[in-house]
C-alpha cells in the first residue's frame, strides 16, 4: 500500500510517500540505522547491525502482521518505522511499541510525523489499543516533540537507564491510546464491561 502523506504546507517535501518496506529497502535502511547507532542516543545497540539482521527483523515484524514503513522522498528511502509487540507475555497483546528513525539530513522536513501517523491508523485498524514509545535519551526533543504532537503523553523517565558513548542515557516512556483504548473490554463483550 502506497500513500501520499500530508504534511504542513510550509515543509518543503516534493514529493514524500509513505510505504511498505520492501527488501530492496534494507541497503538504505541499514545506513540510517548504523548512523544513529554509531553516533546518537535514540537507539541503546552499540554495534550498527548488518543488513541481513535487519531483514530478519523486518521479516519478524511482517509474520506477526505488523505494518514496517518506509518514508521516501524524490524516490529515495529517507526514513523508516515499524510496530513491534511491546512485550511478549501475553497481557500485552493489545499494545504495541513504535520505532522510527530518520535520515539525519531530512529530520524536521515531515518524513517522521508522516510515517509516525500513518503507523497509528495502521496499529488502530489492526485492533491494537495502546501504543508504547521509548526513546533513548531525555534530551532527545524531537522524537519528544514528534510524539507528544501526535497525541503521546509521557508516562515516565527511567533515569540512567543506559550507558552509551561515554554517558548514563535516560529511556522516556510516552504513550497513546488507540482507537478505543481502555475504554471498553477488546473482545467487545458487553457483559464484561458492566
């Protein structure tokens, strides 16, 4: 599935699609991840993680039925976000854990609030109730800032909970519910809800 992404009309995108990953992606997708695992906080790897790890990994997301995204613009991947389970213990079944990066020359120009959006309506329509961030490093404003405009609140820091190029890394914990949240029981039993 391909859309177009809407973006605030004084971001300077040509042309930005949001897609499915594809394996043909990994190359690109394996060089923006390296970079921020080898010089930023966001990520808590230390070691940038070779292209056949990912594509594993793309591989687990797509067998659990998970949207993997790319973000591409004027025709180049620029950015990438999947849902993954946020825990595997069986509790935790309605709620899902983002991840996005983004090429560090396009940050600011739209690539994340559209693929961040459209993995919201993606995880809603897939039945999921919550969705769960963690983000490296409590200075990190624009992953903050990208979360918090797309409706995440922040439900606590765990202080120094990393230690990466030569520093203690705070995690902070955001989250968003989806569709109807807890506003009801999932299996729509009205019973249960009484």
């Amino acid at each position: 599935m391909t859309s177009p992404a809407h973006t605030d009309a004084s971001v300077p995108l040509i042309d930005l699609i949001i897609r499915d990953a594809e394996p043909e992606d990994f190359a690109r997708i394996t060089e923006i991840y390296g970079h921020h695992v080898l010089h930023g906080l966001a990520s808590f790897e230390e070691r940038a993680p070779e292209i056949a790890e990912l594509t594993s990994r793309w591989q687990h997301v797509r067998e659990r039925g998970l949207p993997y995204l790319v973000a591409e613009i004027d025709g180049r991947v620029e950015g990438f976000a999947y849902a993954g389970a946020y825990r595997t213990r069986p509790a935790y079944r309605f709620t899902v854990e983002d991840t996005i990066y983004i090429a560090p020359d396009v940050v600011g120009k739209g690539a994340g609030r559209a693929l961040l959006a459209e993995l919201l309506t993606r995880c809603t329509a897939l039945g999921y109730r919550q969705m769960v961030a963690v983000i490296g490093d409590s200075a990190n404003v624009a992953s903050i800032g990208l979360h918090a405009r797309l409706g995440f609140r922040v439900a606590g820091t765990l202080q120094s909970a990393g230690f990466k190029l030569g520093r203690w890394v705070d995690s902070v914990i955001m989250q968003r519910g989806l569709g109807d949240g807890d506003g009801n029981f999932p299996d729509g039993n009205p019973e249960r809800e009484k």
